[in-house]
C-alpha cells in the first residue's frame, strides 16, 4: 500500500503552534519506513495521524488512491503495535493473538491457521498456551506483533515497539523485525528517537525536528549527505564533528585557524559562491587519518580513549579548546593525555551554510 502525505499539518485544540505542518511524503509500497527525531518532534502524532488515532487539522492523506482524511482506523486496513505491550494478562499468549480476528467473528478455522502462521513466524509457538507474566519481555513484545500480523494488514505501524527491551534483546530483535518485514511483504512504517534503530532497519527514512521534515532517504544517505546540520549532528555514532570558520582564496579557515585546509576541486566549485562568508566544516570520526599530511592538520590532545573492540574512539581537545572525535583502529596505541598529529581526509569533508545551516557541496 502507497501512502502519500501532501501539505499535512496537526494543531491541537487550546495551542498557539502547529505541532506538525507542511509534511509532504510518499512512502512506497512494501517500504520499512523509519519515523526518526528527538523526543517532542512530532513523530508519533505523524504515526498517530496515519493510524486514525489523531485528526488531521490541515491537508489531505492517501493510501493508494483512496484519500482517508475522515476515515475511521477501524476502516483503514492498519495494524499498530505500540511500547507498552497492552497484552490481557488472564488470555493465554494463543487467545492474545486470535482476539482482533475473534471480534471480527472470523472462522475459527481460519482463526487457528493465521495464530499458528505466525506464531512459527516469531517463534513463539512454544508459549502458545502461556500467560503474558510467565514469558520474558522479548517474548511479549514478539506476542503484540503476532497480534498485528494475524490481521494481515496493508499497513503495519510501529510506535517505539523496543523501547523497553534491554540492550542486548533489542538488537536481537531489531533483525527479527527486518526479517519480519520481508516474511510479511507490507508497507511498514517504525517511529523511534534511536537513530542506531533507523540505520540498520529502514529501506528509507524521514527524520523530523520541531515538526519539519529535514531529510527523507536511504540510511547511508544521511550518513553520507546529511542535508543540514541538524541532521549531521543527529545521524551517527559517533555524530559528525562540526567546525565552525570561512572560506577565503580557495581554502576554508576555522575560527582560531587550527585548522586550514584546501577542499578538492569538486567542493570548491561548490563553495565558490560562498567566498568570504562563515561556512561550517564536517567530518566523521573515521576521516580523521594519522600522522602529519600536506594540508589540514590538526594537533589533538586526547582526553579520553574508548576502547570498542575494532575500533578506537578518541575523545580530543584542539588548541583553542574546541572538541573533536577521532576513529582509529582498534590495534592502534594511544593513551589519555598524549598529543598527536592528525591530517583530514579531503574526500570525507562536508560544508554548510552557517547562516541557513543547510548542505553546501
């Protein structure tokens, strides 16, 4: 099912703002679409709208050709799995899942068929007979998208289901959703503020800040064309480091000129326009290289080293006091308090615009 969102807006009764406004969108059929962006952005009233739950104050929504501004959720063709498992404790894990189709009044052959499908699905087949208390966590939260899917929906929405799984479970079951998804061969859309969730999941995703859309696209998208500040500081692990300066004959020039470097030819085609004028510089921990280069050299003093099997985190301090985070790897020796030289990798630096903060090259 394709769902298309154009000019859509939501304000609630007795507020001054617009708590969502201006999403256009379409998310093609059979997409895993991630709804990503920090707590208050509006992602889950954007869920909550397509799902029904939440009026529509402006704009209009598709699915498929059908515009469903007034249709109810009921009518939607729609399932949703929500944080809170909301499973009835005195069911069994069997009579949890039949329960949508059982007040439908669907066949009970038809009934035990869709159960038993997707109980082997989860693998939960097991626990059928079980009650929400007696099974772990990871098993609940598998029981509420049985639930989900026994409905076989066009659309199948996902309102931070992990969020109260441990560490460990969620990036076990963060694989089970991806094969989930393929097994089940819908559109599914996942609202999380987790963007370690958003990039190893979604076939495409739509991070959001105060209400507005700032980039839609694949994963490696955002970690390598993040369209604006905002989202170069947010999509990353480490996030991107930014620097502040200007670009003048050719070159860009930090504040307190730690930092010179000579963007290639492709960037500078770019920047030329923007001769003169304040410009942010970025660049990821891994394009940090060591030892002294020709250009762009920096001398770092490293406060903190993080030790992620791999890879190193390095957590610096430049001369002027401002911080950065280097990658290296993992059989590299470094140590708190040494200095050492670094040069940046010209193929991995992102400009932008520092007074609209959007992507310059």
């Amino acid at each position: 099912m394709e769902i298309k969102l154009v000019n859509v807006g939501k304000k609630y009764e007795g507020r001054e703002n617009f708590t969502i406004r201006h999403i256009n969108l379409e998310i093609d059929d059979k997409d895993f679409c991630v709804i990503l962006g920090p707590s208050g952005c509006g992602k889950s009233t954007l869920l909550r709208m397509i799902a029904g739950l939440n009026s529509i104050t402006e704009g209009e929504m598709y699915f498929g050709d059908r515009l469903i501004n007034k249709v109810e959720p009921k009518d939607r063709d729609i399932a949703m799995v929500f944080q809170s498992y909301a499973l009835y404790p005195h069911m069994t894990v069997y009579d949890n899942m039949a329960f949508s189709l059982a007040m439908r009044k669907e066949r009970k052959e038809v009934i035990h068929e869709r159960v038993m499908e997707a109980a082997e699905i989860l693998q939960i087949t097991d626990y059928l007979y079980s009650r929400p208390s007696d099974i772990s966590g990871g098993q609940r939260q598998r029981v509420a998208l049985g639930r989900a899917m026994v409905r076989k929906p066009s659309v199948f929405l996902m309102d931070e289901p992990l969020s109260n799984l441990d560490a460990k479970l969620r990036e076990h079951m963060r694989v089970e959703l991806v094969r989930l998804h393929k097994s089940l061969n819908t559109t599914s859309i996942y609202v999380t503020h987790d963007q370690t969730e958003a990039m190893t999941m979604a076939t495409r995703i739509v991070l959001l800040n105060d209400g507005q859309i700032q980039q839609v696209g694949k994963p490696e998208e955002f970690y390598n064309r993040p369209a604006n500040l905002f989202v170069a500081g947010f999509i990353g692990s480490p996030t991107m480091n930014t620097f502040s300066g200007h670009y003048r004959n050719g070159k860009f020039i930090s504040e307190n000129e730690n930092i010179i470097v000579t963007p290639n030819a492709e960037d500078q085609a770019a920047l030329a326009p923007f001769e003169g004028k304040a410009v942010h510089l970025g660049i990821r921990s891994e394009r940090f290289l060591s030892g002294e280069g020709d250009d762009g050299k920096i001398k770092a003093n490293v406060e903190v080293v993080e030790m992620l099997g791999k890879e190193k985190l390095l957590y610096c301090k430049l001369s002027d006091g401002s911080e950065c985070t280097i990658s290296q790897p993992g059989y590299f020796e470094y140590a708190p308090d040494e200095i050492h030289n670094f040069h940046l990798d010209k193929d991995g630096l992102h400009f932008f615009d520092s007074e609209s903060s959007e992507r310059i090259n």
